[in-house]
C-alpha cells in the first residue's frame, strides 16, 4: 500500500525520512492533492540510469529507421564477435 502524508508531515522530516526505502517511496500531499515523491537515493540513480538508456536506445532507433536497420552478422562483426 503505498505511504502517502500531506506536505505539512516535513515538519518532523526525520519521521517522513524514516518511512522511505528502496521501493517504498513516501507520496507527499498539498491541500489533498499529490504533490511530489520522496524515494531512496539508490532508486534515483536507478532511474536516472534508465532513463539514459531509453533515451540512447531512441536515438539509435531513429537513428536506424533514418539510415537503415544492420543484419545480425554486421552487428556482429562491428563488435567483433
């Protein structure tokens, strides 16, 4: 179940702080709407990290449809396999 406290819970940051852990985020509320996610540090970068991935992945994808997919023997023999 996800662990969602309003805003004003920052207050006693170290109790909020607490309840965070890898894969358990706190969601933060303002006037009873979602306002923003505390998550650990390790998840981040995790994130990050995908996120550079699918965006490096997307590049050579239109990369590819522009210029032309390569059969599996080139991809090979590029990496020298």
């Amino acid at each position: 179940m996800p662990n969602i406290v309003p805003v004003s819970d920052l207050r006693n940051y170290n109790a909020v702080i607490g309840q965070v852990s890898y894969g358990n985020p706190v969601y933060l509320t303002k006037n009873g709407r979602g306002d923003c996610a505390i998550i650990d540090i390790r998840e981040l970068d995790e994130l990050r990290a995908i996120k550079g991935l699918f965006s490096e992945l997307e590049k050579d994808e239109a990369s590819a449809r522009k210029d032309g997919w390569i059969s599996l023997e080139e991809a090979e023999k590029r990496l020298g396999i």
